[in-house]
C-alpha cells in the first residue's frame, strides 16, 4: 500500500485546522458550561426574589404554583413521617419541601426551601397571612387556622368551613361584618375552657383533686404554660436530649391539671418527657412506670402519685407485653392506676360538644371524628380549649379531640376519686365509670357527677362496715 507523503505547506494546513477545531470544542463546552451555571442560577435567583416578595410562602404555596413560577419540572419523591406525607421536589441545586396530614383532603402546601446548600426564609417563624378565598382550601382541620391572619378575606360564605377548623389565640379575624352571623371565636375560645359534666361544680365543692399526684409520661412539654406551670411538681426527661417543645404534652397537662380547663386543677404534675417515636417496645415503658413506682416510695401522703396517664395505646401489640402487665398490676397494688389509649386497660370513645349548648348536658355531644362506634364509653374531647406548644399564653380551640384527649380526662377523674377516697382500688374507678355513665342515643357518656357520688357511697360502705 501506498503512503501519502504530505508537503510541507499541507502540514502547516492542517496543524491550522487541527488548532481551530479544538478551539471551537472548547468554545461549545464553555458556553454549554456557561449556560447550565446561568440556569442554575435563574431559579436560585427566582426563588430569592419570590420569596422576598411573598409569592412563595410557608403553607401557601403548592407544588403545582411553585413549578409553574420556574417553568420546569423538578425531581419528586414521596414519603411518610408519622401522620403526614411529605413530598420533596428537587430542582437543580433548589430542594422544596411539601406536606400534608394524610387524614385529609388539603393539597400538598410548602414547609422548607434549600436554595445552593442555604435555608431560605419562606416565613415559618411569621403568621401566615391568607391573600385570597383560594388559601383557604389550603389549610386542614388538623393544623387549622392556628397562627393565620384571616384579615383580609370576608367569610361570610364560608361558616360550614370555618365550623371544622381549629384555630387558637393568635389567629387574627377579620371584623364582625366579614364574619359568619353569630360566629364569635373569642367566645367558642373562652367557652371551651369548660370541661363539662358538671366538673366545675365538683370543683366549687372542693372536689379538685388538691394532695392527688398524676404523672404523664409523653413528649417533651413546654413547661413555663401558664395552664398548668404552678402545677409542675417534677419534671423529667429520658432519652430526649436535644429534642425541642412537642406538640402533645400541653394539651394532656391542661386536660388533667389544668387552671381552667383542667379536671383536676389541683393536682400535682409529675411529668415523664419520653420519645414515642422511638419507643415502639414496651420494655422503656415498663421502666418508666417502675420509676414512678419507687419514686412514690420516698413521697410524703400529700404528694403521692395515685395516677399514671399515658396517652398511647397498641401496648398489648407491642413486644414485651408480659413487661407491660407486670409493672400495670405492680401500680395497682400500690394503689395507683395506669390510663392508657389501650382497649386492653378500657374500651373508650370520643365526644364532640355542641356549640353554643350547655357543656353540663350530656345530650349536647355527639361521637367524634376518631371515636369508636361500639358501645363504649364515651369521654369528651373535640370542640375544645387546651393549652397550646406555641407560647406560654397561647391555646387552642380543638375542634376534633382524639383518644389521646380522653386519656388526661379520665386520670384527672380518677385524681377526683382518691381524693374523696384514697383508699379506692384502682379497678373500682373503672368498675365506677362504666357503672355510672348516662346513656344516651349517642351511647354511655362518663358522668362525673354520678361517679363521684359512686365513689362516697362506696367508701361509706367500707367505712360502715
């Protein structure tokens, strides 16, 4: 085969081409570099800008607004944390995250933005302040309208909403004649303090739980509440260091405790902070009750625990549950009664109150959302006032309850009846509950009044005997 023998002018040719070929692959990698960096920094640039211009915002923006404001489609993926969905979308160097509680039919809504590797400020530590009717479908009646400027909507159209949401004492309302005819949520905040049945004319008898110890064990509590911080008699935390303020222990304290929504509202407040999250065997639980147990051993008379409240059930589900049994009937020997969620200690409902109606009739409450629709008791929990995680003054108007409610309701009954009676076993109070309860065409309701009265006759007789 022949060999091609380039002359010299040939040579410096081609080197030529050679050299300006590469230098044009170098131009088109550099531009297309240029442009994927201009991209990238477009929609940090966007982000910043719309969220410093209130258009992207915390519980007010949807997946769909905020895809739209960057014209793109970004990387989904799903997922669960406790009883809300998370959605995450990732575009370029922006990563969004959305939720929603499960239970409902709201949208995905905004809860963080990492704009190249930074949290950006979307208004989480602000109040939310609706711009317009359509934010309204935005919201749910887990979370409601706690925290949110309403000010400039007009409700008027809109009471059967406004009838299922929770809200509490920093919601901002818009005036009277934007409101709902008779809708006054300072009212319903104020009336919901009362827990009903007839407690508080127990309370007027004296009958107020005063030298009866209850101990809750659940997540960390906002402690300073002006609810129920003069009740604190012991605070503790195990295996929840660094975990912040939850949710869940205000509610149940003002339940129990509480100045002016509690049952027993001298009480004294021995409370566990735990992680129920991690807690998913009973052994933990066990332990926690068994220190209770011999801490009750060097308490003097007037500060003895006589009721352990825990507002978590599936215990007999759970591992352990020989543990469980065990430390439960150990309490019941020293006299003290463990309340738990667990229809093995007892089969119970929730109740919603009627607004507007007499909280002292029973007549005035229907089942609630969560409530068991057998033949159970029934406690009342929904359309109600409890102290709030958010600030020491702050409460909230609870329009659904749960089981977890219901829990605090019973052991401050409980605090009532070895008040009257110290010497009352713990099953007897159970016995004494269902004994007592009203039936109605809702089903039995608990009867404080009527179970107190259960409870001084009962220790007449012992008494007589």
């Amino acid at each position: 085969m022949r060999r091609y023998i380039f002359s010299r002018a040939e040579r410096i040719l081609l080197k030529a081409v050679l050299v300006l070929v590469s230098l044009l692959g170098l131009f088109t990698i550099s531009v297309f570099a240029n442009t994927e960096t201009d991209a990238r920094h477009d929609v940090a640039d966007i982000i910043r800008r719309a969220a410093a211009e209130g258009r992207i915002a915390y519980k007010l923006t949807t997946p769909k607004e905020l895809k739209t404001l960057l014209s793109t489609e970004g990387k989904e993926k799903i997922s669960n944390d406790g009883g809300m969905e998370i959605l995450d979308i990732t575009f370029s160097d922006v990563r969004a995250r959305f939720g929603r509680m499960k239970d409902f039919s709201a949208p995905f809504t905004l809860l963080w933005m990492i704009v190249q590797g930074k949290g950006i400020d979307i208004g989480q530590e602000r109040q939310i302040t609706l711009r317009n009717e359509d934010d309204l479908k935005k919201f749910d009646p887990f979370w409601g309208f706690a925290n949110v400027s309403l000010v400039n909507l007009d409700l008027r159209e809109h009471r059967k909403l406004l009838e299922t949401m929770p809200f509490d004492s920093r919601t901002v309302w818009p005036e009277s004649d934007k409101m709902p005819e008779g809708f006054d949520p300072a009212a319903l905040l104020e009336d919901g303090k009362n827990p009903g049945l007839g407690i508080r004319n127990l309370h007027k008898q004296g009958i107020n739980g005063r030298g009866i110890g209850i101990a809750i064990i659940d997540q960390p509590l906002l402690k300073d509440h002006i609810e129920y911080a003069d009740r604190i008699e012991r605070y503790e935390a195990i295996d929840v260091l660094g975990v912040p303020v939850q949710m869940h222990g205000p509610p149940v304290s003002s339940i129990a405790v509480g100045k002016t929504c509690g049952i027993a509202p001298k009480a004294l407040l021995y409370y566990y902070a735990v992680p129920p999250w991690k807690w998913l065997d009973n052994k933990p639980w066990s332990e926690t009750v068994e220190k209770i147990i011999e801490l009750n051993e060097n308490l003097e008379e007037s500060k003895k625990i006589r009721v352990i409240s825990v507002s978590v059930g599936a215990f007999s589900q759970r591992q352990n549950y020989d543990l469980w049994e065990k430390v439960v009937d150990r309490a019941a020997k020293e006299g003290v009664l463990v309340v738990t969620c667990d229809p093995d200690f007892l089969e119970f409902g929730i109740l919603n109150h009627i607004e507007n109606e007499s909280h002292d009739d029973p007549a005035n409450y229907r089942r609630g959302r969560y409530s068991s629709c057998g033949d159970v008791l029934l406690v009342p929990a929904g359309n109600r006032t409890i102290a709030s995680h958010y600030g020491r003054e702050v409460y909230t108007y609870d329009r659904t309850g749960g089981m977890s409610w219901a829990v605090p309701y019973l052991a401050g009954l409980a605090a009532l009846a070895y008040q009257i009676d110290p010497k009352i076993e713990p099953k007897t109070i159970v016995d004494l509950w269902l004994k007592t309860a009203v039936h109605t065409d809702t089903g039995p309701i608990v009867n404080p009044v009527g179970f107190i009265d259960a409870v001084k006759s009962s220790k007449k007789k012992r008494d007589d005997r």
